[in-house]
C-alpha cells in the first residue's frame, strides 16, 4: 500500500485505566506495534495516540481500599493463580510489577482527569507512563493527594490544573465520567481497547504483531 494514501496520521483510542495491569502490559505491546509500523511506513507520520477513560472499578469509594482485600474479593481463591499469571506475562512485556508493594486500590477518576488534563501527545503519554510506574513498579499511594501531586506535577501539569482535577464532583472528573460511560454504552466491559480511526476496535492486551496488523487494515479502509 502506498503510504501517498494515507498522508493523515491514524487515530488510536487507547481505552484504558491505570490500575489495570493488563492495560499497562497493552501499553508496551502498543509500543512496540509502533516501532513495527515505523519499521513498515517509514514516510508515513507516526499514529495519533489518545487516551480515553475507563474505570476498572466504577463503584470503588472515593477514599479507596485496602489493596489486599480488594484483590481477594475480586479473585478469591484464584489470587495465586493469576498473580502469577499477570506476572509472567509482565515480565514477556518488559514490565517488573511489584504487586506486593501496593497497599492501596485507589478510586480512578481524579486520575483519569489528570491524564485529560494534558496538552499535549506526549504530555499525556508521560502522564499515563508516570502513573502506572507510580502504582505497579514504585507501590505508590495513589490515594493521597500529596503523592499524585509529586507524580504529575514534574510532567508540567500547573498546580491549578491538577488541583482542579482531584476534586470529587467537579467539572474534570465529571468529563471523564460522562467518556467512561460513553464506553459502557457501548458494552465495553474490559480494558485495554484500541480502537483505530474511531470505528474498528481490538479489545485486550494483543501481541504487538496484532496491533501492527489493526494499524495497517485501518490504513488500507481508510484508503478505499
């Protein structure tokens, strides 16, 4: 296929929350699919990648919970089992995570605000990175606001900004609530999703080769 088709960046939705560990391993396959297609187009400009909102746990209190009681009521007696699971695909995915650190489940929706909150690409790809190295690799805190603040606020987000975004009830968190439901709407029920140029959708944390391969069926609809 002639890139001369497509000069236009492809748009990736990446549905996601940044406790879910299956996002974050979605992430470094998303990468590496990029790196494929750079490899394949080379004159094509990189995709456009946006980051949507999902909650992995819409009922979760405000103050969050105990990290090890969430994730005994959710698996049972399957925790072992697929702890270990998460794990070893973390490690094919280059991902140390450090379950045993994490203390706190967190409710999502500030963070979510954060990671909208962004001018930019990049800035928000270094806000959805700085996240989830926060909470799977470092074990922070991501109920206590002096914590996320030190997370985000390096990556230029102004203390307004953010404190607009960590409010309950505000207008921040209340738009990523309205995207979150927009995506329920639609029968999403798990995280990660890509969807490409906002019409076809691949849903989980796929091999990077399957995502390559998205990108390049959403390029050749596109060109038709």
């Amino acid at each position: 296929m002639s890139d001369n088709l497509a000069p236009q960046p492809l748009h990736i939705t990446v549905v996601s929350d940044v406790v879910c560990p299956w996002c974050f391993i979605g992430k470094r396959h998303l990468e590496a699919a990029l790196e494929l297609f750079a490899e394949a187009h080379p004159g094509h400009p990189s995709p456009a990648i946006e980051w949507s909102a999902f909650q992995l746990n819409p009922d979760m209190p405000s103050a969050g919970m105990d990290r090890s009681a969430y994730v005994q009521n959710k698996f049972g007696d399957r925790v072992e089992e697929i702890m270990a699971r998460m794990t070893e695909a973390g490690e094919r995915a280059g991902i140390a995570f450090q379950f045993d650190d994490i203390k706190k489940q967190p409710n999502t929706l500030g963070l979510h605000a954060l990671i909208a909150a962004a001018e930019t690409e990049p800035q928000q790809l270094a806000v959805v990175e700085a996240l989830f190295d926060a909470y799977f690799l470092k074990g922070l805190d991501l109920t206590d606001k002096a914590v996320i603040i030190s997370v985000v606020a390096p990556l230029g987000l102004h203390a307004s900004v953010i404190e607009a975004c960590l409010t309950p009830d505000a207008a921040a968190q209340n738009a990523v609530a309205t995207a979150d439901a927009h995506w329920r709407s639609l029968e999403v029920s798990g995280v990660p999703l890509f969807v490409f140029e906002r019409k076809w959708a691949v849903s989980g944390a796929q091999p990077a080769q399957a995502l390559f391969e998205a990108m390049v069926h959403a390029l050749e609809e596109r060109a038709k």
